[in-house]
C-alpha cells in the first residue's frame, strides 16, 4: 500500500471531508510519533500497539568474502511492539 492509498483509506475511515485533511492528519500523527521517539517517550495505544525507542549496543562483524572488519557504533533505535488484540485481528483475517 502507497501513502496515496493510505491517505484515501483514512479519509474513508475517518470520514474526512478530503484526502488533504487526511493526509494532514497522517501527517501530524507520524511528526507526534517521530517527536515522541526523539525525545525517547514510549507512546502505547491500546488495542494497536506501543512505539518506544531501544539502546543498540556497538557492534563489530566481518565483511563477507574479504578479511576487512567494521564497528557500527552504538545508537538508539524505534521499535514497535502489536499488541495482543491488533495481532488476533489479523491473524482471524
């Protein structure tokens, strides 16, 4: 699925008067979302999921086919976890 045709599903579910209001309002979700995440706020919505951020440990490894190693430094990384109810739905179909 596109962003176009994420944008005309919420205008249908969300009953939107246009796709530019739908699309405003994916809009300032995803910003709400990334601004949380920066300032490493969990945000749990109940019967979708939780957003939260994770520490990555620095990590090493070995190019393959060659004998040259690189370091991937330590960061912090978003995760999402389903919940329970969201993963039965689309299990069920």
């Amino acid at each position: 699925m596109t962003k176009a045709d994420f944008v005309e599903l919420v205008q249908k579910n969300g009953e939107f008067s246009s796709k530019a209001v739908a699309e405003k309002a994916v809009k300032a979700f995803t910003s709400s979302i990334t601004e949380a995440l920066v300032k490493q706020e969990s945000i749990s919505l109940i019967g979708f999921g939780t957003f939260s951020t994770v520490k990555v440990a620095e990590k090493t490894g070995k190019i393959p086919g060659t004998d040259k190693t690189y370091t991937k430094a330590a960061h912090i990384a978003p995760k999402f976890k389903i919940s329970k109810a969201l993963k039965d739905v689309v299990a069920a179909g």
